[in-house]
C-alpha cells in the first residue's frame, strides 16, 4: 500500500478490509518515506494473490481499492488510461527529502484518499498504485509503478515488525 497511509497509525489499528466488510489485522514489515511505499504482512494467507507487472504497457485499466462512505468500507473503482512511465519527483513522505521513484502517469478522476488503489490492467495483473492526484486539476494522477514496488519489496524482511510512527 501506500506509505503516508500508515505513518502515525496505530500498528493494533492496521488491517486488510475485503469488500464485504470482512477485515484482517496486517503488520507493518516494510516502510520507505521516499518512494511511499508500505509492505503489510497477513498472518495467513486469506487472499488471492495478484501478479506484479513491472513494465508498463500503455493501456486501459480500472484502479481497484476500498473507501469509506459514512462509515461503511465500498468498493471503489476508477478507470484509468496510461499515459506514460515517468520518474515522480516529490518531497517523501514526511515533505522533507527530495524523493524521486518510478511511476506512472495516468489520465484518470482521482481524489483524496485514493492512495494505494492497484492499478489493474486483468484480473490478476497489478502495473502500479495511485500515489497522487494532479494538483492542477487536470483528470490526471501518479503512481508507483511494478517496477518500484518489486524493488520495495526484494529488500523487505517479513519477518520484522517495523513502526512508520511519524506524520506527515
């Protein structure tokens, strides 16, 4: 998931929510502020797995991820388009380093709150997750891509509890 969805967060508060409201407690194993990354570890496995794309084909997907809507967890959607792989430069997590990561530039209506939808292009296949919307106002947004997260994820123990303990 996204990383500046966990900093501050109790780690007894962390869980995996399913779209029928079932929800799974996760641990926090991996945290990197610059290229906002978060790895969670189920304590068994309950979900599907899906398949990380690391290149980055331009086409058309639907973002996947959940949202609350009056307390309620929904299933949110969002069509996206790929428009280009890019290098994201922004200032981390904690607005004090100059961050730069792989990403994907999507033309898509993102909103606050869709950090860490799985940008699906199949079923199974995951090419990114959103990261942010464009500040201009333009229907475009950003995400890391495959290609970042699998890096994220090749150095991650999952044996080791960490805490992202500071906000943003």
């Amino acid at each position: 998931t996204s990383g500046h969805i966990v900093t501050g967060r109790d780690p007894d508060t962390l869980a995996v929510v399913r779209p029928n409201g079932e929800e799974f407690p996760v641990t926090l194993v991996g945290f990197d502020p610059d290229w906002d990354l978060a790895a969670l570890r189920l304590p068994e496995p309950v979900l599907e797995p899906v398949d990380l794309v690391t290149e980055v084909p331009i086409v058309s997907g639907v973002a996947m991820g959940m949202r609350s809507s009056a307390g309620v967890s929904v299933v949110n959607e969002i069509e996206f388009d790929v428009d280009a792989p890019v290098f994201v430069n922004w200032d981390g997590v904690f607005r004090d380093t100059e961050s730069r990561f792989h990403g994907i530039r999507i033309e898509a209506e993102v909103r606050r709150g869709d950090s860490g939808s799985g940008l699906f292009v199949s079923d199974d296949d995951v090419i990114g997750l959103i990261h942010s919307k464009n500040r201009s106002g333009l229907p475009r947004a950003y995400a890391v891509s495959g290609m970042q997260i699998d890096e994220f994820l090749s150095v991650i123990d999952s044996d080791t509890e960490i805490v992202a303990d500071r906000c943003a």
